[in-house]
C-alpha cells in the first residue's frame, strides 16, 4: 500500500509519527463512454471558452469563488502553508464512547501505522485506549480540509482514522413529514416484529455478504464480450399480504425455516 499522508498523532505531550493508508478500496464496476456510431471512448478536456483553447493540466489553478463571477486563485503550495495543514498533526481532544457517535457522522476510514522508532509509544497509545474502551475524537488538516475525525482499534494491533462530518454538513431530518406522528400499532404486531428482529439475530460476519449486483454485473460483461446472448431475468414481484399483521406472521415463519434450514447443513 501508498500512504496517503505523513504526520503524527498528538496525544497531550506525547507525539507520536504516523503514516495513513486508505483502509478501504472502490469495487465498484465502472463504465467508459462510448460514441455510439463507431465505439469510439468520448474525450473530455479543459476548455477555456474565453481563449477558445484547450487548457493543459500545468495552466490549470483552484479558484475560490468570492463573489458572483468574481474569482480567487489559490495555489497548491498556500493551501499546504495553512496553519493546520503545516502542522502535519492528528491533534487528540477527547475521548469518548464509540456507542455516543451516531454512525451518521462517519466518512471514510484510514489505517494509522508507526513510523520507524514510533512503535513504542503507539503501542501505548493503542493498549490503554483497548484497556478504557474508549476512542479519540481529534481533528486532522488533509486534502484542503481540516476534518473532524476518530481514532479507534480496529482489530488487537491497527489504529484506525476515521474521518467524520461536523455537525453543520448532517442535514436536519425534521422537514420529512412522514416521520412527525406516531402511528397506532397493534401490540399482537409490536410482539411479532420483536420475534421477527430475535430471529434474525447474529453475530455479525461481514465474510458472509456478497455485492450480487456487482456480480451479476461482471457476469453480462463477460457473456456480452464472449458474444453470448444473456436473457435478462423478470423483476420479482412483492410477495402480496393481507396485513400487516399477516405479513410479520409469514415473516417469522420464513426466519424459522430458514434457521432449520441453516442448522441442518
């Protein structure tokens, strides 16, 4: 793996120098464009219509817009001089609960490995955070943001970055009206959905979940590629009930033949 930045955790005094590696990959399948006529891949380039030119990458400057039409440039090297950004630091300022953070604010998660000399301290670091149970809330300047982010164990020996949205950038979920009334339940329905969600219980094993469209995806490339006629299946239809009462009931009974089915294997 390429690390993705270098700078150190500050935990009070303490200082200890990291390295972040991207801890997840995209899977997802993606397309070119193609001109129909004659399956050319379509171009896309920096055009300047002022100049009428095509503008290369050198040329190219971010510009913050200040107001309308009016634009500031500002150039790579201003926005790593930046206070934060020039810090280089993973700066720890609190510790907390993991179960207090709504999942909501979580972006994207980064490793954190020692550099060379570092081992010691971040060894330290990660046994007395397993030993509280708790993670670090800390606030990090990368990719011309400082975000909002944690720190946890992952496993017994990786720390892990996780960026996170500040308060301001989650939307407000009061404008969605279908959620501002509680609804009469039937306590017969309440019962069964408890059974149901019983049912339903494991322990979690991420080995067990596949991505079926990716696969089915990958499956009508390579037909089409071998020149195979692929027949594209009926989209299924909801099962009908008459209630829903009918439908837990029904619900709970599949859960059960489906746990039967499970031990019997």
């Amino acid at each position: 793996m390429r690390s993705l930045w270098k700078g150190s955790i500050s935990f009070g005094l303490v200082n200890i120098p990291v390295r972040l590696y991207a801890a997840t990959e995209d899977r997802d399948v993606h397309f070119h464009l193609l001109h129909r006529e004659c399956r050319t891949p379509i171009r896309y380039q920096r055009f300047c219509p002022t100049c009428g030119e095509t503008v290369p990458p050198d040329q190219v400057v971010r510009a913050y817009e200040w107001q309308r039409d009016v634009y500031v440039p500002v150039e790579d090297d201003e926005l790593e001089r930046l206070p934060p950004a020039a810090q280089r630091t993973i700066r720890i300022l609190d510790f907390v609960d993991l179960s207090e953070i709504d999942p909501l604010y979580f972006d994207r998660s980064y490793y954190l490995e020692p550099m060379e000399g570092a081992e010691r301290s971040y060894t330290l670091l990660r046994r007395a955070m397993r030993e509280a149970g708790r993670v670090a809330v800390a606030q990090v300047a990368f990719r011309q943001k400082e975000h909002l982010a944690s720190v946890r164990l992952y496993g017994e020996r990786v720390l892990v970055l996780e960026t996170m949205h500040y308060p301001d950038e989650v939307r407000d979920p009061s404008p969605l009206h279908g959620i501002q009334e509680e609804a009469e339940i039937d306590p017969r329905e309440l019962e069964l959905a408890h059974t149901l969600i019983e049912r339903l219980t494991v322990r979690f094993d991420p080995g067990k979940y596949r991505d079926r469209y990716r696969e089915a995806l990958l499956e009508l490339v390579a037909r089409k590629a071998q020149g195979q006629r692929w027949e594209l299946p009926r989209p299924q239809e909801p099962v009908g009930v008459e209630s829903l009462l009918e439908a837990l009931r029904e619900s709970v009974r599949m859960a059960e033949a489906g746990a039967a089915a499970g031990a019997r294997k």
